[in-house]
C-alpha cells in the first residue's frame, strides 16, 4: 500500500480501490495534508462531496495560509452549492494573496455564475491589470461583457485574447465559425501548449472548463496545475452552467 499506488489508481478511473489505499495511508499518517488533499478529490469524483469538505476542512485548518489549499476547498464549497462560503474563502485567498492575478480571475468564475456580473467584471480587470497576458481572463470577462449587453467591449475582450493565442481569423472562418474544422485545431485559450485543440475563442461557452483554465492556473508547478485540472474535470467537465 503506497502513495504512488493510490495515485495510479486514482488516474485509471479505480477511485474506490484509491480509496481504500488512502484511508488506510491516513490512518498511518492522520494529519498529512496531501493524503487528505487526494482522498478528499476521490471522495469527491465519486460523489461524496460532504466527506470530501471534512478533508478540505482539515487540510484548511493544517495550512490555514496555504491559499491554494482555500481555493481547493473553495471549489468543494461550490460543488455543495455554498457559494456564500465559498465566494468567503476566494475572498480570503485574494487577501492572502493580492498580487496574484488569479485569486481574481477564479472568484470573477464564481462571481459570475452567482449572478454578480459586474463584480465578475472588476475582478476580470484586476486579474487583467495584474497580468495583462492572460488570455483566459481576457475571454471570460468578454463573455461576462455580452451577457450585460456591453457588445463593443465583449468585442474587444474577445479580440485582445485572440492576438494572445495568436489567433488571426480569416473572413471565411468569422461567417462559418461553427462548421470549419481549420478552427478546431486552433489552441485552447490559456492551456498549456500542443495540450488540446479547440475552436477560437468567441465559440466558448462560460462552461467550467474555463473555470479549470482559470483556476488551474493558481499553482506554480505545470505538474500540480494539470493534475487539478485533471480532478476537476472529473467533477464538471461538459456541463454548463446552472
């Protein structure tokens, strides 16, 4: 029984035999915040969200200044649909960490999905005014622009993350965008390069694969920010929003 078992598992889809790995690596090490990081996704990947919390609760609790450890719970937070607290705990890791873009990016997700559009937009533009590159941020805050109405500057937002990815549309593809098959080998926005194709970015949807873009991107580390990625669309991966 071993860590590197339970995360073999885990990958191959045998989130009950990970389990049973992972119980029994923190019975041995009860307060070893990665053992309770991991078995608290598979808990989650199999539905039991609220034993899932009680993990992301401790690991909380261990490291109460590890802001990635918040948005993690902030996500479970949002799975149970307690978005007060969770917008709470987004809010807490922006005050812990408030020069990095992405605590905005990531609660401008929630902000939206909850109904606060302009509160979405402002964070959009502090993410944005922090790192002008972020071609995610550009997008989204588009999207959050055209449900408000605000078409010239969704247009705009939508255009400034296109010359980020390097997408130049031609005449034909803005009057076919839905059928070309030249857009679906175009990169995703905010992905990490040669990871996987999609259509340009005026097609996206405010799905919660943006919110794996966006906030995927907290983590430092390519490894760690893939394996989040990995999780989390486990839980949400192809559904819109509610």
């Amino acid at each position: 029984m071993s860590f590197e078992k339970g995360i073999e598992l885990y990958k191959s889809g045998k989130f009950e035999e990970a389990l049973t790995i992972f119980n029994g690596l923190v019975k041995e090490t009860p307060n070893h915040p990665q053992l309770h990081l991991n078995r608290g996704r598979i808990l989650s990947r199999l539905g039991k969200t609220e034993e899932a919390l009680v993990d992301f609760d401790l690991i909380t609790s261990l490291e109460p200044y590890n802001t990635d450890f918040i948005s993690d719970r902030a996500v479970v937070l949002h799975l149970l649909k307690r978005n007060e607290e969770a917008l709470s705990e987004l809010d807490r890791a922006a005050n812990l960490d408030p020069k990095n873009p992405y605590r905005y990016s990531s609660r401008a997700y929630l902000k939206d999905r909850i109904g606060d559009l302009e509160g979405a937009i402002a964070d959009y533009e502090k993410a944005i005014e922090l790192d002008p590159e972020d071609a995610v941020s550009h997008n989204n805050k588009g999207l959050v622009e055209e449900k408000l109405g605000y078409q010239a500057k969704s247009k705009k937002s939508f255009e400034k993350a296109d010359d980020l990815v390097g997408y130049k549309p031609t005449e034909s593809s803005k009057q076919n965008s839905t059928s070309s098959e030249e857009n679906s080998e175009l990169p995703k926005v905010g992905s990490i390069p040669k990871e996987e194709p999609i259509a340009p970015v005026q097609k996206k949807e405010m799905t919660f694969n943006h919110f794996l873009n966006t906030l995927g991107s907290v983590f430092n580390n390519a490894h760690t920010r893939k394996e989040f990625g990995n999780y989390l669309k486990g839980l949400f991966g192809g559904k819109k929003s509610d």
